[in-house]
C-alpha cells in the first residue's frame, strides 16, 4: 500500500510539472498566433550580415559619431556625446517649452520608432529610448542648421569632421526614422507637428528639402541628382533620401536608353524593361543558337578583354543617368564615373540598403545598383583594365593606384547579389557575350592572343613573314629563271 501511494504521488506530481508545462507552451503559442495575425512589422533600419561585415566592417561601423541604438555606447564614439548634449541645449534653450514639446511627441511616437528596427532595441521601455532619439534627432537638426545658417561649429571646423560625419549619417546601421527628425525639425522651426502646406516659405524650406540640399552638396558626388521627392513619398531615413536622389528607379534610368534587339531575324530598337515584362526568354535574348544557350550571362569579358575582341569602349556623352549603360555595333558606351575613398562607403551602405528593401515578391530588377556593381566588377578585373577604362574617359581612379581602383568594385560587388535571370543589364550582358562568340571577334581575339601579346611574339611574326615573303620570291624566281631557260 505503501508502495502504491508513493507511485501515485510521483505520477500526481508528473502530472502537475506536465500541465505547467502544457500551460507555458500553449501561453506562448498563443502570443505568437496573436503576433503573426497583426500586420508584419515594417521593418527599414537593419544590421548588416556577420559575412558581409567580415570583410568590410570599416565601411559600416560609424566613426565619429554613433546615430540610433546599434552602435550606441561604443568606446571610439563618446567623445561626440558631449557635442550631441551641447547641440540640443542650443536648441531648446531658444524657446521656451519646446523640449516639453519634442519629449511628448517623441514619447508618443516610441512604438512606431521601435518598429524601424529589424533587432529588438536593446533599451528599456520608456526614458532611455525617448532620451536617445531626441538627442540624436537634434544632433542632426542642429547640424545641418549650422550647416544653413553657415554658423562656427566646433564638431565640424577641422577639414576632415564634416565629410566624416556625413559618411556616418549614411550607413544603414547608423539611422533614425525620417518621421522623427521631420518632427522635431517642424516642431522648432513651424511650432507644430504638421504644418500647413503655405507655411513652407523661402527662407524656411522643409526639412525634406534642406536635408536633400545638404546631402547634395557635402557628398560632393559627380552624379546628377534626382529631383527632390514629393511630400508624399515615405522617407524612411536619411540613407533612403540620399539613395533615392542619386540611384533612379528602373524605369527612369531605362526610358531614355534604347537598345537593338534582334528579334526573328529583324532588328527593331526597343525598351529593355518591357522585354523584361514581356518577352520570353528566347526572344530576349535573340533568335540566334547561341543566344538560346546562353540567355542569362554571369560575366562578361573584361576591358582589357573586350579590346581584344574588337569591342570599342566609350565614354557616354549623353545619358539619363550614370546607370545609363549601352551596347550596340560593337561599341560598348559607359558614362564617366569617379572612385574615390569615401565613395567606397557610400556604394557599400547603398547596395546593403538596396538589398535589404527588396523580398521575394520584389522584382529583382528593382535593384539597379547592385547590377552595376556587378557589371564594373566584371570590367575592372585587373590593374590594367583600371588603365584602358581610363584612357577610355570612362574612369576617374581618385584612389593610389591602379590595384586600389581594381578592388574597388570586386569589394563593392561582394555584397551585390542580383538574380542574373532579370536585372536591368541583362541585355547588355547578352549582347556582349554574344559579340565575342561571334566568329571574327573570337579569332581576332585569338590572334591578338598568340601573336601580338607582347613585342617578342610580335618580332617572331614578323621575322616568320619575312621569312615567308622571300620564300616566295625565291620560288618565283626560280620558277621564272627555269621558264626563261627553257624558251
């Protein structure tokens, strides 16, 4: 009996760690149910992956100033924190009331701000949060109002602070949502949140338009901007505006570029982006046995390379933008680009973005920048390719030397993946590949290749049709000395 009574209170107690333990699961099954019904997170600050970052970890961890949650309290970026404070004295001791002002919004907005954020924010709900977006909000504000107003500005006097600050207001890790600093910019500037549309006066633009102004001119970039978005577009941060004024969407970077095409034998010029939507794959490519094979190329040849082939490399004297990239008679155009150190950082933090925005519903063609990444990684293989892009005019090597300029892109295209089936270039990169297989390029190639690579092949070709020539005038005057002997 004993015995009995004891087997049944441990199975009682089995029983009752079993229900704790259904109890918990069935808890969190249904917060989880709950979770998946409401919408999906929007997700637009994110963290670079671990073997993306592995290589290029300097290009993405901010240097002089930490912006937002995911490099907060790091050792090398305290010193800006006493210059973030003095920043946000200035602003709120000009008017009474306004840091009551910037708090409550702030504080009222949190959950939409956390939501930016595709890790959970390592920060307890509430004080410290709030604390750190207005005093990041501000910094910025501030910033780009000394900026305006030309005003001495000890964070920013010496040469190299300015262009290191904005290169870490552009890396995707360093962010705060677009629709808080628009906030406290409207709330000190207008005195609400939501001004009305004629408030926008010449001498107090929108801090859309100051902000679009500001990273125009400190980036110091050759490209030509786009316009200012509308008031309507959703900025999600500053990285997002800076992408959106100098990377064009597809449609804009393709209207203007036309190319020829070949189809059922008949070449008719035509747009790239509807044959994207609208050809099959064997008409895309053209009707040719070789562009049935080869419909969706990974590489192509590089500059130095396509010189062999008889492919001729221009500078692009009319374009829509730099993504404005053609190929038509043999004639490869590429309007002019300049690479320099602190473009690295930027095309870095633009491809990351562009390829976190983007999903499997997304149409990969909508990743423009990281097809031209692909496509001058392919072209600067070599140092020596460095050197025929110049010559070209299509290259300005800002950087040491000619190895630098190389890796340039090999080191932006390491994070560039775009699926080669659809990507803005594809015709290009067809029609390319499809030049070089042609019979005479691929020969003239061939040619170049075995006897005209360096002087020495070339002497020996040239002693061997030397020696050819007068073989033959030899044989001819023999044949003449025995005619005329004869008769």
């Amino acid at each position: 009996m004993v015995t009995a009574t004891m087997a049944e209170v441990e199975m009682s107690m089995h029983t009752a760690k079993s229900d704790h333990l259904v109890i918990d699961i069935q808890r969190r099954l249904t917060a989880f149910q709950e979770y998946t019904n409401a919408d999906p997170p929007q997700y637009s600050i994110y963290r670079i992956p671990s073997h993306i970052r592995k290589n290029n970890e300097y290009y993405y961890e901010p240097r002089m100033v930490s912006i937002g949650p995911y490099h907060r309290n790091k050792e090398h970026l305290c010193a800006m924190e006493v210059h973030k404070l003095r920043y946000l004295g200035k602003l709120c001791n000009q008017k009474d009331g306004i840091l009551r002002d910037f708090i409550g919004e702030i504080r009222n907005a949190e959950a939409d701000i956390r939501a930016c954020y595709c890790e959970s924010v390592d920060l307890e709900e509430g004080d410290q949060f709030v604390e750190m977006m207005l005093v990041d909000g501000c910094f910025i504000i501030k910033l780009f109002f000394n900026w305006l107003f030309n005003e001495p500005d000890a964070a920013c006097d010496a040469g190299w602070a300015l262009p290191l600050l904005i290169s870490d207001l552009l890396m995707l890790e360093n962010q705060i949502p677009f629709f808080v600093l628009t906030k406290i910019y409207n709330i000190y500037t207008f005195g609400c949140v939501d001004p009305p549309s004629d408030a926008h006066g010449d001498y107090r633009p929108s801090f859309l338009t100051l902000a679009a102004d500001i990273l125009h001119e400190t980036c110091k970039t050759n490209v030509e901007r786009a316009k200012v978005p509308e008031a309507g577009v959703a900025i999600k941060h500053l990285l997002h505006l800076f992408y959106l004024l100098f990377v064009p969407a597809p449609e804009y970077a393709l209207t203007p570029r036309q190319i020829n095409v070949k189809i059922k034998g008949k070449e008719s010029r035509t747009n790239c982006l509807p044959l994207l939507q609208k050809r099959n794959r064997r008409e895309f490519a053209g009707s040719s046995k070789f562009s049935e094979k080869i419909e969706s190329p990974r590489v192509i040849k590089s500059a130095i390379e396509l010189k062999e082939y008889g492919v001729i490399l221009k500078k692009k004297e009319k374009f829509a933008s730099f993504l404005d990239i053609s190929f038509e008679r043999g004639i490869l155009e590429v309007p002019r680009i300049t690479i320099e150190g602190c473009s690295r950082s930027r095309l870095l933090n633009l491809i990351a973005f562009e390829q976190c925005s983007g999903g499997a519903d997304v149409d990969p063609i909508k990743k423009p920048l990281s097809s031209y990444a692909v496509f001058m990684a392919c072209l600067m293989n070599m140092s020596q390719d460095v050197i025929v892009l110049e010559k070209a005019g299509i290259l300005e090597n800002n950087l040491a030397n000619s190895e630098e300029g190389a890796k340039f892109f090999h080191q932006v295209r390491e994070c560039a993946h775009i699926d080669f089936d659809n990507h803005y270039l594809k015709q290009v990169f067809v029609e390319v590949v499809e030049y070089c297989e042609a019979f005479w390029p691929k020969h003239r190639a061939r040619l170049r290749h075995e006897y005209f690579s360096s002087p020495w092949t070339i002497s020996s070709l040239m002693v061997a049709m030397l020696v050819l020539i007068m073989a033959i005038f030899h044989t001819i005057g023999f044949i003449l000395t025995t005619f005329l002997k004869k008769y």
